[in-house]
C-alpha cells in the first residue's frame, strides 16, 4: 500500500464540517483516486516548483495557502469554487504532448519524484500518468461545471 491522493468535491457546509472534523474523510468516496501519480503530476503540471501560485500547480495541491490542516489521518487541502474553475480553465487546453514535453523520467527518478523507482520503464510510467492526468481533467471540468469546492487530501 502506498499514498493514494484522492479527490472530492465539497460544498461550504461539508468543506466546513472537514475542517471542524466533524466528518472524517474516510466516510465520504472519493470522486477520483489518482494512485500514487498524484507527486509525479504535480512535479509535471507545476514545473517541478512546490508553489501552487498558478493555476495548474494547484491541480494536485501539496502545499501553500490551499492547505487546510491534518484531519481524519490525513493532509488535506481544498480549493474554492472560483480557485476550482481556474484550474479547469487551465487543464483544459493541455493535451498529451504538453505532458509529454514536460516529462523528463530521469531528472523526475534524480530528484525523488513519488513513486518513480530505478526499474520503472519510462514510457510505461507516462501511461500511467496520462491515464491519471486525463481523469483529474474530467473531474475539474465537472467540478467547475457545479461551482463545488475542490477536496484533496492523500491518505
């Protein structure tokens, strides 16, 4: 088992009952499970920086000011309504050779990337990511679409 990075969608009054750990996280299904890709699209989409200042850094928030806490066993960070259609906005005009022109699987293995490992054979790992990539693209555009709140957390 590894970390799994999960996404749900919130309204205020269930993004506010997280945040009072007044409901666990455990109890609700995520919307997407991105599996271990979830550092590996972050490295890619942000430009390997840690900051979530654009956008599509905030696509599989790690860190900054969308971090709301440890809760239920977990990090967690949430994006809000306005942050959610920024992101899709952002996704939308990326495709696969955007991805591919940002993957660098030996500077991403150097650097410790989650959950590159020596014998990972480099295409076969972009697949995986793509399939998540594609996924998390689909989930911001229905998120959007709802004006909901963006829930993240890796459990």
């Amino acid at each position: 088992m590894g970390m799994i990075g999960n996404y749900i969608t919130a309204s205020a009054e269930l993004l506010q009952a997280i945040r009072n750990e007044e409901t666990s996280l455990h109890g609700i299904e995520p919307k997407v499970d991105i599996d271990k890709s979830w550092q590996a699209l972050h490295y890619i989409l942000s430009g390997g920086e840690a900051e979530e200042a654009s956008p599509l850094g905030a696509v599989v928030p790690l860190n900054g000011p969308l971090y709301i806490g440890h809760y239920s066993d977990a990090e967690v960070f949430a994006l809000e309504p306005e942050q959610v259609k920024e992101t899709a906005d952002a996704l939308e005009g990326i495709e696969e050779s955007y991805m591919r022109e940002r993957y660098q699987f030996r500077r991403m293995l150097d650097e410790g990337i989650y959950p590159l490992m020596d014998d990972d054979e480099p295409e076969e790992f972009f697949d995986y990511l793509y399939t998540y990539f594609q996924a998390v693209k689909e989930f911001y555009r229905k998120a959007s679409a709802d004006q909901a709140y963006v829930v993240f957390y890796i459990s």
